[in-house]
C-alpha cells in the first residue's frame, strides 16, 4: 500500500498511518476500555490534531513515538478527552428519572425511615457533561420535598473527560436544551439568563459532587455501597469481556436489592448474573 493510501490526513503535514492509529487505539483500551474501531481513525486524526499541535510534535508519528515510550497519565488524559464521546443531553430515556421517583425512591425512603437511617446513595458513574446527574438530584428534591436537608442524599458524578467534568461544574447551559425538562423544573432549579444561557440554582449544584474516575480501575475506592447506580450510554463503546469485569464491580458497589441502569439500547444479558432484569434498561440486584 502507498504511504497515501495507508494514511488518513490531520492536515497537509500532518497525518495518521495505520500503524500509530493501532498503536492508539491499543492504549486507549489498556488504559479507558474504549475500543476504537478501524472506522475511528479519522476522527481520531482529526480529534488528536490539535494535541498533536499544541505539544510541538511535527506529525502524529513522532507524538505516537513519544507517548509509546512514556505513556504518561497526563499525554493519556489529553488523548482520552479528545477522543471520548461526550454526547448528552437533558431528558435523555426520562422513563429512568420517573422510575427513580415512582419506585426506587419511595421503597427505598420507605425502608430507610423504618430503620432510623436518612441516606441515599446515587451514582452516576458517566455524567459527561452533568446534564444527567443534575436531573437525578432535582429528583431527589423532589422526592424527599421540605425533609431533603435533614438526609444524607448528595449524588456522586463521575466522568474520564476533564473537560466534560469542567463544563459540568458550571451547571450552565443554554436555555433551549433546558426547555425539553418539565417546566416546573426549568422554573424551580434553573436561573435564566438573559444571554440565552441557564444555571442550575446553587441549591442543586452543591449536592453534586463531581470527580474524575476511570471505570476501569480494578478497585473502586466508594467506603459505602450505592443504593442506585445509573450508568448509561458508556458501556457502548467497551468490548464484552471489559462489560463483563465493570458488571462484577458494579454488581460488588451496589447495596443488596440496589438498582443499576443503563441505557435503552444497552443489554447486559449474558454477561452477567448478578442482575435482575426489571425494566427495559432497569435491573435489580440479585442476592447480597
Ligand atoms: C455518551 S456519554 C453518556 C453520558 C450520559 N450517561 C448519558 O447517558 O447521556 C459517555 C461518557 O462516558 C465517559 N467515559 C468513557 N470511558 C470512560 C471510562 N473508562 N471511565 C469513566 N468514564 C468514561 C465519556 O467521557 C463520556 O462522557
């Protein structure tokens, strides 16, 4: 093959042989589980350029070089928030939040006041850019209503993608992606700004906690189990076996009974059976 047919450009003088993309695509699922298909490589090229660019490296080869021989975290973090999908967005499979509401929540806050406790533990293992965890904490208002300060029910939000993490943090975005959530929810925990853009009110942003996490790490580091975890719209882009240990270690945070969701088009059938299927998208645990 001619060195322009087995090539894929990033700009006149800069471009991504089959040989690098390879070589990225094996850390990038070493170190994230995202598996990067061959169709990828354009994207990659054209994501990675500016990486490529802004460290000084004259082709993406000699930038490949640099990060083969020393894979920092940090080269491995810009890589990784180039290249991850960060698609989201406010109402995305609502059928989950009103289940959170209608049924996790009234069981479980039921179950919590017969025990003396006021704790409610939900996380959101890929918040992207935070208009998903947002909307599970404005459930939690919702349900537990004038007693929410007296419980323990903050939401943890984690994400690989820094920027993700750093657009979340502002809980500002613009008004018309706002307008798909109940309107009692854009006039109760939103601030509307003149300039077309919207804030998440003060009062739900400090009960998000946001933090950057890799779901693949082999231990995860929560001192208590989650009594829900959502966990939507990521598990895509992992290759069955990596699905399958991230399931286990779910499987190993969630409290006895806890609910775990993904997203609609996801099924985790067959590659685990610590679930139980409730919903579509909506499984319980199984056992303790
Ligand atoms: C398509 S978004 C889904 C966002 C949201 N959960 C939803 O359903 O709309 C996928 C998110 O997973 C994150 N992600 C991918 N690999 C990850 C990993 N290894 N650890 C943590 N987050 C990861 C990406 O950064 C991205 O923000």
């Amino acid at each position: 093959m001619s060195s322009q047919a087995s090539t894929t450009p990033l700009a006149p003088n800069l471009e991504i042989s089959e040989a690098d993309f390879q070589h990225t695509a094996r850390l990038v699922r070493e170190h994230f589980g995202i598996h990067l298909t061959p169709a990828k490589r354009a994207m990659v090229a054209s994501r990675l350029f500016r990486v490529v660019r802004e460290r000084g490296f004259d082709s993406y080869h000699t930038f490949c070089q640099s990060m083969l021989q020393n894979p920092t975290y940090e080269t491995l973090s810009l890589v990784v928030d180039c290249i991850s999908t960060n698609h989201t967005f406010f109402n995305r499979e609502p059928e989950h939040l009103w289940m959170l509401r209608d049924e996790v929540l009234p069981e479980l806050i039921a179950a919590q006041r017969r025990n003396r406790e006021q704790d409610v533990r939900v996380w959101c293992a890929a918040s992207s850019t935070g208009e998903e965890p947002y909307s599970l904490a404005m459930v939690l208002q919702d349900a537990l209503g004038a007693d929410y300060g007296g419980w323990k029910a903050g939401l943890l939000a984690t994400d690989i993608s820094q920027n993700a993490l750093k657009q979340a943090e502002t809980g500002t975005y613009p008004t018309d992606s706002v307008r798909t959530l109940p309107k009692a929810w854009q006039d109760r925990y939103f601030d509307h700004r003149p300039d077309g853009l919207s804030v998440v009110k003060a009062s739900v942003r400090r009960e998000v906690t946001f933090r950057r996490f890799n779901l693949m790490n082999t231990s995860f580091p929560f001192r208590s189990p989650f009594h829900a975890i959502f966990c939507r719209n990521v598990m895509i882009y992992f290759e069955d076996d990596t699905r399958r240990a991230l399931l286990e270690r779910m499987a190993n945070a969630l409290a006895p009974g806890g609910w775990f969701f993904v997203g609609h088009a996801e099924t985790i059938s067959g590659l685990t059976n610590r679930f139980r299927l409730v919903h579509p998208g909506a499984y319980r645990k199984e056992g303790r």
